[in-house]
C-alpha cells in the first residue's frame, strides 16, 4: 500500500477502534528520513526524474519551465 493509499483506509475503519489500533500498529507506512523518497520537487512535490546538482530540487519538467529565470543556457 502506498503513502497516499493509507489515508483513504484510515477513513473506512476510523469508527472501529479496535481495528484502527491494530492498523495503525502493523500497516501505517513508516516516516522516511533517507532514500529517493525523502527528496521532492520544490515546485510541484514529484520525487522521480530529480535534479539535486547544485542544490536545485527540482524535477526535470519544472528545471526545464524555470531553466532560463535561474540563469543556465542551453549550448548546442
């Protein structure tokens, strides 16, 4: 089950309590502080297709948008 799947359990089985204590003991996904996971877009929040060279965080569709407002020129 993915991070965003969880919360839609989370709203089935809220009411019973039993269940949604032992839901939250063995299946809510566990907080990331490492892994490919951990670092996002700072535009649009996407983790694939990444850009972190020179401290950027961006993906590459928003790096491509805002390319020529940072300041890189593109050579051919």
């Amino acid at each position: 089950m993915t991070t965003s799947d969880y919360t839609k359990a989370m709203k089935q089985i809220e009411h019973k309590s039993v269940k949604l204590a032992r839901y939250l003991k063995n299946c809510m996904p566990k907080q990331r502080k490492y892994g490919a996971v951990t670092r996002k877009c700072r535009r649009c929040g996407q983790s694939n297709a990444h850009i972190r060279k020179y401290g950027l965080h961006y993906c590459r569709h928003c790096f491509r948008d805002i390319a020529t407002k940072i300041g890189f020129r593109q050579y051919s």
